[in-house]
C-alpha cells in the first residue's frame, strides 16, 4: 500500500485527486497539503491535511517524515496566464517548489509524479501531433518551468536514481473544483456560463486548436503511471497525454445540441490567444499508450453531456 503526500491539494487537480487517492489508498495513506486553509472544504475535514508552502524545503522534509510517505505527488504550481502577469514569481514558485521536492525525494528516498503541461511547447515545436520528444522552445513563464522541470526530474533520475514521473497535460475540465490562472480555462468558463446565462463570450479565437481532457480520464492517467512497471518506461518526463482536441466553435456547437437558445460570441484576450497561438493544436500520445497503456473514456460529445448534468445537478 502506498502512502502519499500531495502538494496543492486543494487545487484544480488536487482537490479531486486527493479524494480520488484516498478511496484507491485508503485515508490514513494520503497526506493532503496546500499553502490555503479551506476549514470547510471535504479535503480539509474529511482526511489527513497539513498545511504547506512548497517553498518551505524544512516543513516539506518534516512532513514528510512526520508521515513516512514513499511517494509525493508535487502538484502546487502557478498556470500559464497568470504566470505571465508575475513571470519572475512564477519561476520562484514553480521552480524552488520542484526542486524543494526532488531533493526530498533523493533524501529520504521518494517517488515523485509531477506533471508537465502543453506549454511545454512553443511556437517551432511541430503544430500537429506534437511528437513526444521534439523542439520545446516554450515563450511562457509557466512553459519555461515546465521543461526545465522536465528536465530536472530526469535529471534526478538518470544521477540519483530518483523514481520520477510525468505527463504533459493538455487543458483539463472539471464540475469539481474551478482552475485558476489557465489560457485552456475557457472551455471549463463555457459551460458554467451556458447554465447559468444561456450565452458566453471565449477569450479565445475561432479557429484555436488546443488539445484537452475531461477530469475524470487525467486522475485515472495520474494513478496508472504511479502504478506502472517503471522497467517498462522508456520515458518519464513527460508523457504526452490528450484525449480530444477543438476550437471554440467545436463546443460551443456541442453544447448548443442540449441547451439550443445558448448564445455563443467571442470577447479576445490578446495575452491568452498569443498564448494558445504558441501551443499545439494537438499532441501525440504514443509513447504513453505504449509504454504505460494510456487511454481515455471522455470524448467532447460524452464529456458536454457529464458536465451539463453534473453541474445542473450541484445547481448552476
Ligand atoms: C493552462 O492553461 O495554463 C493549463 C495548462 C494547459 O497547463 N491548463
């Protein structure tokens, strides 16, 4: 059994991973962590919590230790847009995080999932099927610490014999927990708004290709690669992963199929479209299906359907 701490639990991905965890771990083995304190979130009151700067090296080992965990799933990072409004903090966060962690992880002896992102490409990096190990020239802060992190963690694994893995997410949709900060975040907006004001405006353009997947299909990818045979990795960081890949047009259109008078229009954010713009408008995950045995469930016409029930029913 495994027994496992997770930074910025209480984020988009956290928050339902830690859940997720402690059914697979049971509840005692899942240590949740987060720089907040949310007294009244499920995370907090429903499992092991401690409270956590990931920047915080000393508190990171004591915890830790305090928990004898074998594995740290370092999630607490700043996203793409609002990294771009505060560059400088976001390597600072993004980068002493990680390398807080890896140290850890060589100390006492850890594995470590982290996960990567589509930023890590940029705009010379081939624009379709994005192959797993090409040109990554990202030109955002959050990409930058997204391959140097890659790096870093193979880095730790080829010197140390650290135990590192990752996937390169594309933009992730979730009825749970809201992102924060993301350029891919739009299409999470769109369907909030649908329910609730029958019209939407994306502050991205037409035609903007970006590779995504529904919440559910990226936890079971995080605990499938925990779980795999590392003798059979010939990757590590980081797997590509998608499971669909549209524009705005595509679900808005989808989503018009089950609320008809939806009024779809677009409202450009320059900062965000540049963004999408150096991203690819989709990826290639080979390596990770033949490697680890990737795979999906949520395609956009299942996934509009999960979500529109799902939030209707939590009432929005
Ligand atoms: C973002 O938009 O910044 C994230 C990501 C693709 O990593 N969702």
């Amino acid at each position: 059994m495994k027994k496992v701490l997770i930074t910025g639990a209480l984020g988009q991905i956290g928050s339902e991973l830690t859940s997720k965890l402690r059914i697979e771990y049971g509840k005692d083995n899942v240590i949740a962590t987060d720089i907040r304190m949310i007294e009244n979130s499920e995370i907090v009151s429903n499992g092991v919590f401690e409270q956590l700067n990931v920047m915080d090296a000393e508190t990171l080992s004591r915890l830790a230790k305090k928990h004898n965990v074998d594995t740290i799933v370092h999630l607490a990072s700043l996203l793409s847009a609002v990294g771009e409004q505060q560059p400088q903090y976001t390597w600072k966060l993004n980068m002493s995080g990680l390398t807080n962690v890896l140290e850890i992880c060589r100390e006492q002896n850890l594995k470590l999932f982290t996960p990567s992102s589509i930023a890590a490409f940029g705009y010379n990096s081939p624009k379709n099927l994005t192959p797993q190990d090409t040109i990554q020239r990202p030109g955002t802060m959050y990409g930058i610490t997204k391959v140097s992190g890659e790096l870093l963690c193979d880095y730790y694994y080829k010197k140390f014999g650290v135990d590192t893995r990752g996937v390169r997410f594309p933009g992730l949709i979730s009825y749970v927990t809201p992102p924060g900060g993301g350029t891919t975040d739009y299409a999470v907006d769109i369907y909030y708004e649908a329910l609730k004001n029958k019209k939407y405006n994306s502050f991205i353009a037409k035609g903007t290709q970006m590779d995504m997947m529904y919440m559910p299909d990226a936890l079971q990818a995080i605990v499938d690669l925990i779980e795999a045979d590392g003798s059979k990795l010939i990757h590590r960081n980081a797997f590509n992963i998608t499971a669909m890949n549209f524009d705005p047009e595509e679900i808005s259109s989808e989503i018009k199929k089950h609320i008809p008078d939806f009024k779809f229009g677009y409202d450009v954010d320059p900062i965000r479209q540049s963004i999408a713009e150096s991203w690819p408008n989709s990826i290639d995950p080979t390596c990770a299906i033949e490697e680890w045995g990737f795979n999906f469930k949520y395609d956009l016409s299942k996934m509009t359907v999960d979500m529109l029930n799902k939030l209707s029913s939590k009432g929005i």
